[in-house]
C-alpha cells in the first residue's frame, strides 16, 4: 500500500486501523495500515527513523488517532 492508496481508504471510510512498529532490525519505524506496510514507489516497506516523522506523515493524510507498537513479539 502506498501513500495515495492509504489516502483513497482514508477519504472513502475504509480504513479500519492504523499502526506504527517499531522495527528492531531496521532501528526505525514503519506504518502499518490494515496489516499492510506503507511501501515506497519501488514496493519496498517505507521506513522512518523517528516516531515523531512517523506520526506527522499520518497527520499530514489525516489521521490522528492510531497505536504505536514498540515490540513486535510475545
């Protein structure tokens, strides 16, 4: 899912729930919408160093309300 796509379920109700991971082996953060990564124009799982960079970009689309999950096991 790209950014336009997260867009069009945003502007349209569809989408359900929203999450940013923290990802031990990238050392950063990834959103994940509905189960699926936000991903790059090359399909590649977008990647962002900070929560704060994160959580602006969902603001940025319109989202305010979602979960961070900072361990991803047990």
């Amino acid at each position: 899912m790209n950014e336009r796509d997260m867009k069009l379920l945003l502007d349209n109700q569809a989408l359900k729930k929203v999450q940013v991971h923290y990802g031990v082996m990238s050392q950063g953060y990834m959103i994940v919408a509905d189960g699926k990564p936000l991903e790059t124009n090359k399909k590649e799982t977008r990647e962002f160093k900070t929560l704060d960079a994160a959580a602006k970009l969902l603001f940025k689309l319109g989202i305010a309300d979602f979960a961070v999950k900072l361990k991803t096991t047990g």
